[in-house]
C-alpha cells in the first residue's frame, strides 16, 4: 500500500483507491456498538410524521412539504445534469429533527480547501450543518447519486471521507484565527444519502493523517472509519422503500435522533 501512486485531486474525485493509499479502512458496526446505546431512542418529532404516510393526509403544512419532498427525493433525476432533490430533503428533514436551529445552520454545496500531495485542491459537500458561534463543521452530508442496485459505496464513501479531512482543516482554521488551539484529533459526523436511505458514518481525523495526505504520504498509522446502516425490517428494499414506508420511517428517524450525539447537536 505504501507504493501505492498518490496525486493531488479534489475530494469529489476520491475513489477507493485513494482510501488504500493513505491507509483509511471502512468498518461495518451494528446500531449497539455504533450509537453507543443498547436501543434506538424514539423520534423527537409529531406524531403525524410517524403515523400519516401520504403528505395529503398531514394536517401541518410544514409536515406536508417534507413528505412531498421525500417522494420527490425518491425519484431520480430525469438527465444527468438535474440534481435530485436529496440535498433539499435533507436540510428540511435537520429542520424537523433539530439538527437546524437557533445556533446551526444548513449549507448545500459548501466548497472546502483540500490539503494533498503538495497543493491545495478542493470538497464540495451536498449538504453540511456548521455551528454558527463556533463556525465549525459538524455533519457532512454525500449523496450516492447512483441508485437502485447500482448503489454503490465504494467511491461515495471515499469522497465524504476527503470532506471530512477537508472539514477538519477548515474547523483548525477557524481556531486558529480566533487564537485557539488546533485539534489533534476529531470525529467528524458524515452521512452518505441513497435517495431518503440514510448511511452513518464516523470518520476519525487526526493531525497525522492531515500531514500524510498534506505531503502525500502513506501514514503508518491505520485509520478505521465506522459505518452503520440504519436496520429497517427489509434491508433487501432499503434503497428503494427509503423512509416511505412508516415502520422504515420510525426507525431512520430514531438513528437520526441517536446520531446527535455523535455529530455533537446537544441542545
């Protein structure tokens, strides 16, 4: 792996092999040793977003857009350069679930400086939630644009890993230009979209690793990224039923609301 080529590209274009260059495993965990919890917590949301399924039958018209935007979230888009209307769905979804608030805000197509093999390149998130006190990057939302059975992860975790390196150059920034501390060591809060079917992901990014990828060399010491998949009743339909369905619906909500925790949304 040490001999593996590196070269200096944008986070959006990170494969696999980019990962096997700098020494980044990805590791499945169930929801107990993900969350940390021994069962998911229920929903902080109104009854009707988990009891009614059709938006027609919502009585809050707040409730009823986000349900028209998960059906059109679901649907690909018709030609290959429409984005979907994931990204939409997401910030309207972190209203409702208090990820998006008073002191957070939601921004779609953030572009990051990406430190890497001697030159600064770039990450562009679909979706990121930043403490507004702090201007820190908390969660980083991917959407895998391919669906179906063509849902791939390899390259899609890939390159929300290179935004997660790039995000935690960036929240170093903010503290160093408020005279603070750098961090050593972070982890970053990632979630990779396949239409409404969210994927978990806590990436631990150290100062090392940021210096190996700075300099384009192979770190020495491993980095083991978690994933969880949230654990509908038909894992097999996942990506086609999403959170439509309401007992997949109550359960994704419940991995959202045991992610707070890890992507430090604590109010």
């Amino acid at each position: 792996m040490a001999n593996l080529i590196r070269s200096a590209k944008s986070g959006n274009d990170w494969t696999r092999g980019d990962l096997d260059a700098y020494n980044i495993y990805v590791t499945p965990q169930d929801t107990a040793t993900f969350f940390g919890i021994p069962a998911l917590p229920e929903p902080h949301v109104p009854a009707e977003i988990l009891n009614t399924q059709e938006a027609d039958g919502m009585l809050d018209d707040g409730h009823a857009r986000l349900i028209d935007l998960l059906d059109i979230a679901m649907v690909p888009p018709i030609n290959a350069t429409e984005e979907s209307a994931v990204d939409d769905f997401a910030v309207e979804l972190f209203r409702l679930l208090g990820y998006v608030g008073r002191r957070r805000y939601a921004r779609t197509r953030k572009d990051l400086p990406l430190p890497i093999c001697g030159e600064t390149r770039h990450a562009k998130t679909d979706v990121c939630i930043i403490d507004r006190l702090r201007n820190h990057i908390l969660l980083l939302v991917q959407e895998n644009k391919r669906y179906g059975a063509n849902a791939s992860f390899g390259d899609t975790e890939a390159q929300l890993i290179a935004e997660a390196v790039a995000a935690f150059v960036y929240n170093n920034e903010v503290r160093r230009a408020n005279n603070l501390p750098e961090l050593q060591e972070k982890v970053m809060a990632g979630i990779i979209m396949v239409g409404t079917t969210p994927t978990f992901y806590k990436v631990p990014i150290t100062a090392d690793l940021v210096f190996n990828i700075r300099h384009g060399q192979f770190p020495l010491q491993r980095t083991e990224v978690s994933v969880c998949y949230a654990p509908v009743a038909r894992q097999h339909r996942r990506w086609s039923e999403g959170m439509k369905p309401l007992d997949n619906r109550r359960t994704i909500l419940g991995c959202y609301e045991a992610f707070k925790a890890i992507a430090d949304i604590n109010d």
